[in-house]
C-alpha cells in the first residue's frame, strides 16, 4: 500500500491498524459534528507525523548508506596504496606465494546466454533492485560475467537512457552490497591484490605451511648397504642392508603400540630421500613406512590401506570400495556394485545412490538419490569432458523466470534482519568459531551465502554425531594406539582458520555470479555444461567450498584432510591436459589442512564442489522463493513469482533400497577397518606343494 506521495507505508503501521480495527468496539457512542471534526484533525496529525518520522527514518538510512559506502572507498584506496607500496618493495616480489586477488568474476563464458536482455519488472514494494522505481516501471535486467580485477567506476547504477532504465551488475568488488555489523575480525595477515580488491589469507597464508619439523629417524645407513641408486634418488639395499634397517626399525617398533607395535617382514628394503622405506615381502605384500618406524600404509593384491601415525586405519582404496576418514571422524564409503551402480555414503543415514538413466531426449544423465535429513532427495547430473575427465554436472529440478533470478541477483532497498532456525542450534554452537551469520542482509546473495554455509555444517555436523557411536565401538583398539606427534607426512592445523568478512563477501559475489549463469542456463538449457563448469569456473580467485571428505596431497608431498566447509582458492588456471589443479586453503576447521597450505586435488573433486555449491544454492532459491514476503524477507514482485517454475529435466524418479545401502556400506567399512591389521601381519601362508608330474608307462 502507498501513501500520498507514492511511498510505502511501512507494515508496522498497517499491523497496527488492523488491531485497533480490531479492539475499536462495534457501536461507538454518538459524537457531534464538532467532535468528530477535532478527532479527524487530530487523525490527520497523528499520520502526518507518523510519516514525518519514517521520512526521517529513511532519510537516517541514507545518510548510514552514503556513509558506509564513503568508508568502503576510502578503504579501497587505503588497499590500493598499500598494494603499490608493497609490490615496488624488492624483496615482497619474491614471496612464493602471492595470494590473488578477491574479487572474483569468471571469464565470459563460451557460447552463453548472459549478455541477452531480459525484462525485470521489479513493481512496487520493497522488492526492487535498489532503484525507486515507481509502480509498474519497468527494468531491463542485465546479468553479465566479468574478470578477475575488473573494476568498474559507477557500475551498478542505472545508466543513462530513454525509455527502460538499464541495470548493469556490478563489477566483483563492489557488485553485493557490505552488510555493517559483522561479527566477524579481519584474519591476521590480511592484505591487497588490487584496488578494491582484498586478498584473502588466513593466519598462515603468506607461505605455504610446509611440513612439520622432521622426527628422529628409526634407522641409520652406512653406504656399504646400498646397492644401487634409482634415478629419484631411492637407495636400493642389499641383503645385508636391509635385514640390518629392519632390525633396527623393529626394535623402535616395540616400543610403539597397536599396529606400530608389530614387526615388519623380512623382504626387499628401499629408502626414499625424505628418510621414508618400502619394504616387499612375500606373497606381494608392500609396507610403506615412516621414518620415525610407523606404518604408512600397506598394499596387496590392489588394496591399499593407509594408516594414521596412531595406528589407526585413516583409507582403504580397493576395485570395489574407496574409505576416507578425517581426523573429525566423519567418514566417506564409495562402494561400486557389479551393476555399475554407486553407492556413496556418508553415514548410515546419509549419502546417495547412483545410477545412469536414459531421459525423454534420449541424453544419458547420471542420478542420485540422496538421503538428506531422513529425506529423499532425486538430483540429475549431465556429464561432460574437460581435459580429458569425464565430468558430472548437476541440472536443477527448476529453472525460474528471468524476472526471478533479477530480482535475487540485485540488492533490497535496505538491509534486513532474519532470524534463522538453526540460531541455537548444537551444530551453530559448534562451529560458532568457526562461522557466523551475517548480522543483517543487504541482498539475497548474502541470505543465500548463509543458506548455503548453514546446510553444508549441518550436515556434515549430523556426519560427526552419526559417527560417534562407531568411534566408541572402537574405543578398546583406540587406547591401545601410541599418542605421537605429527608424522612427517602428516599436516594438521592446529587452531581454526575461520571464514573471515572477506571470504564471506567474495562468496556472495560467487553466489551473484552463479544467478547470472542459472538465468542464461535457463533460455539455453542444452548448453547449461557450457555456462558455468569448467574452464568457465577454473580461474584464478575462484573459491571451491568442500563438499565431503577428503585427502590431499600439499606440495611438500605431505598429506592432510579437507572437511565439508573448508573453503580452498584456486591459485591459477590448470594447463591443458592437466587433471588436477593446484589450491591453498583460505579457510578450514582445526585438524584439517592448515589455512595457507598449498594443496592439490583431482579435477573430479572440484566438480562435486561445484555441484554441491550449485545444489544447495538451488534448494536455497526455492526457500527464498517459497518464503518471499515472510518471516522479514522482503516480497518479490509478482512478475517473478507468477509463472510457475519450469522443469529442468524430465526423468523419472528411482527408489533404490536406499537406506539398507547406505547402512550395509558403512558395516563393510567397519569389516574392512578391523580386517586391515590383521591382514597386513597375518602368517604368509605356504603355497601348496606342487604335486609330482605323472609319467606315462612306457609302451612296446
């Protein structure tokens, strides 16, 4: 509803209206004209204050806005100055690891649709993109790409035209407007990759972290052990040598415990340059072990098991299972069944099923069925090729109207407040050093940023507590296990590397930048896997959020293990061919990958990380939609939300044995777990004896 001069009137007075409505009584006593004519003057007064006070209210907001944004540019050029003061100091250019900039905008991409002008008709209320825009104008919405330090002076404002005014989405480092208030601390080590720009680092994100310091060596050589060199350098022992390392290697085993406490076989020993040997024994048994005398993991018949340096069972990759547990106890099964099915579970009542499925088209897509919340949950993948890695890539259930995606791509006429469910909740408290919510919401992109953080931590949250119960089972072996410091293939953070202000803004931005492609997704379906994987994502600045369990390699050749919510920024684009790609982490939990450290993972794992942003940017999309209006979210136009949502995809849904899938998946992870030990030091059984060849009597 407006008022006189065509603004809103707040929805504070209305509910206040339908109350006196409601408590005024059904037959008032009689009032002479007189009377009546000083109470309506008196009405006439108290609205003319009323909006008075809102005209101000408004007016305050302004000023705070004009202000804020004041404030943001001369922080930029503050930035801007430091930048050029530290890139003309000599010896900064010599840092190995410059941190690129923030401000992320992939490259435009190839065969997209986001250039095309689509019709966004905000309407009246406030819902609009930022404009005062009267009722019934009309906007033309203009989602585009842009580049990694682009910036644009004055982009966001409407340009200059007659007719339909133009909006242009922002350049990245101004493209969401900053919500005031964080809670949030700037992380130490915080600089500047460019004007307006903030470059994102963590505690320990000016050098890569490195190993940890080296452990005593459980061993000595003498160069008469050696009986050849390897061109990596790996020494090669005789006989001698080697019966002499593993002597002295099993006599600093006794002292450990658990699996570490039981001697290694006699075989063939070879030591590795960083202090590491490989021992082979018989019946193809492969021990890799640290230099400190612990077992690193040991291979045969194809199955590798991978051990912590406590003993304990941190991998298991076999033709038919992959097991991946990090040091928060949430573990990952992958089990592949003779069907060519999948079954990935996260928990006994979490994870998917997979399998490939023919739609109405003819097109072969993958689907999965996910348990999410003791919910099933059916999502479609596409697949494409890149660098010669078949890929996955997620199709959503809807695509919306170009008005719709407008109207969550730009900015609300002002910040709002939204309490979320999950305010007191057990996994809030948990991660609450880790996360926290914004204060107030300037857009949708930062609600959605929210969302998207909120649904990640939970879930892997409800992972770590579904787990609990398996750990306890374990407790026995657990305190059998020796308590040692870090191995020297072994990193772990040893506090938190929060998600900053920072890192939050540019994930906003992704989230902005992800609406554009979703709406030129949308009137170009059938290119969908060109508008926004990769290379479209695959560069520099971009940040990919951890989706499930993982195990990386840093470049130091050490390992260490990311977790759903770390968040790792993409150093450079990968060279062709290349199927993995080179990261650091900019924000990750304590025990994971410490924050800076260089790592590198599979071009497969950045994909479900781009998936799984996408999917649970999807299920956000649908909450904003279903809850516009409500609950302190601003309403969107009706022009947006009027057409119904058009389906992505047409495939029918599967209804796997879910649950028991899930369930039996992590009962065979235990088996393998407790059956590892036991088969790496078993008794090498004898080969049966060949029985005597029988020789044919002799004819006449």
């Amino acid at each position: 509803m407006r008022g006189a001069s065509g603004s809103m009137i707040p929805r504070s007075l209305l509910i206040m209206g339908l109350g006196l409505a409601v408590t005024t009584p059904a037959l008032p006593r009689p009032q002479s004209s007189q009377q009546q004519q000083q109470e309506q003057e008196r009405e006439r007064e108290r609205k003319a204050e009323q909006e008075r006070q809102r005209q101000a209210q408004q007016e305050r907001q302004r000023e705070a806005e004009q202000e804020r944004q004041r404030e943001a540019q001369q922080e930029r050029q503050r930035e801007a100055q430091q930048e050029r003061q530290r890139q003309s100091q000599p010896e900064r250019q010599q840092e190995p690891s410059p941190r690129p900039n923030n401000s992320y905008s992939p490259s435009q991409p190839n065969n997209s649709n986001t250039n095309a002008t689509h019709t966004y008709s905000p309407g009246s209320g406030s819902n609009s993109s930022g404009s005062s825009s009267g009722p019934g104008s009309s906007t033309t919405y203009t989602p585009r790409t842009y580049t990694p330090g682009s910036s644009s002076s004055g982009a966001g404002a409407p340009s200059s035209s007659t007719g339909p005014k133009v909006y242009v989405p922002r350049s990245a480092s101004s493209s969401v407007a900053q919500p005031s208030g964080s809670t949030n601390s700037r992380a130490p080590g915080t600089s500047t990759a460019g004007p307006g720009s903030p470059r994102i680092t963590g505690p320990a994100s000016i050098v890569s972290a490195g190993k940890p310091a080296a452990t005593p060596s459980a061993y000595s050589l003498t160069a008469s052990a050696v009986a050849s060199k390897t061109a990596k350098g790996d020494s090669v022992l005789t006989t001698a040598g080697a019966a002499s390392v593993l002597h002295q290697v099993n006599a600093a085993r006794a002292r450990l415990a658990g699996v570490n406490k039981r001697p290694l076989p006699a075989g063939q020993v070879a030591t590795h340059p960083d202090g590491s040997l490989t021992v082979t024994s018989g019946a193809g048994r492969v021990y890799n072990v640290r230099p400190n005398g612990t077992l690193a993991s040991f291979k045969q018949d194809g199955k590798v098991v991978g051990f912590t340096l406590n003993g304990r069972v941190g991998s298991i990759h076999s033709n038919t299972m992959d097991v991946t547990t990090n040091a928060h106890g949430q573990r990952t099964v992958v089990v592949r069944r003779a069907d060519k099915s999948l079954v990935v579970s996260t928990g006994p009542h979490s994870g998917y099923v997979q399998k490939t499925v023919a739609a109405t088209n003819g097109r072969i897509l993958i689907q999965r069925t996910y348990m999410v919340n003791n919910v099933r949950v059916t999502r479609v993948y596409d697949t494409y090729v890149y660098n010669g890695v078949t890929l996955p890539h997620f199709l959503p259930a809807f695509y919306y109207p170009s008005e719709f995606y407008g109207w969550a791509y730009y900015p609300w006429d002002a910040p709002i407040a939204y309490r979320w469910g999950w305010a007191d909740s057990p996994w809030g408290a948990y991660y609450s050093g880790y996360f926290a919510p914004f204060p107030v919401y300037a857009s949708p992109a930062y609600w959605l940023t929210d969302y998207f953080f909120s649904e990640t931590l939970a879930e892997a949250y409800q992972n770590i507590r579904d787990r609990a119960a398996a750990r306890d089972a374990q407790a026995a072996a657990a305190e059998e296990a020796d308590d040692q410091a870090d191995a020297d293939d072994e990193v772990q953070a040893q506090q938190d590397t929060p998600i900053t202000p920072e890192l939050k803004q540019a994930i906003a931005e992704e989230v902005q930048q992800q609406l554009a492609y979703e709406n030129a997704a949308a009137a170009k379906p059938d290119a969908a896997a060109t508008v926004d994987s990769f290379p479209q994502v695959l560069v520099a600045n971009h940040l990919f959020v951890v989706g499930q369990t993982l195990n990386v390699a840093t470049t130091d050749a050490a390992v260490c293990t990311l977790s759903p919510g770390d968040i790792l920024k993409l150093t450079d684009t990968p060279g062709d061919g290349a199927q993995t790609a080179g990261l650091f982490v900019a924000a990750g939990r304590q025990l994971d990958c410490p924050g800076g450290t260089q790592v590198t993972v599979a071009l497969q794992d950045l994909q479900e990380m781009q998936d799984s942003f996408r999917t649970v940017l999807s299920a956000g999309l649908q909450k904003l939609r279903d809850g516009q209006g409500q609950n302190g979210l601003p309403a969107a136009p009706k022009s947006a939300i009027a057409p119904p949502p058009r389906p992505a995809v047409n495939v029918t849904a599967d209804n796997p044995v879910l649950e028991a899938a899930l369930k039996e998946a992590q009962l065979d992870a235990d088996k393998a777990e407790s059956q590892a030990a036991t088969q790496a030091f078993s008794p090498i059984a004898p080969r049966p004896a060949q029985p005597a060849p029988v020789v044919p009597p002799k004819t006449n």
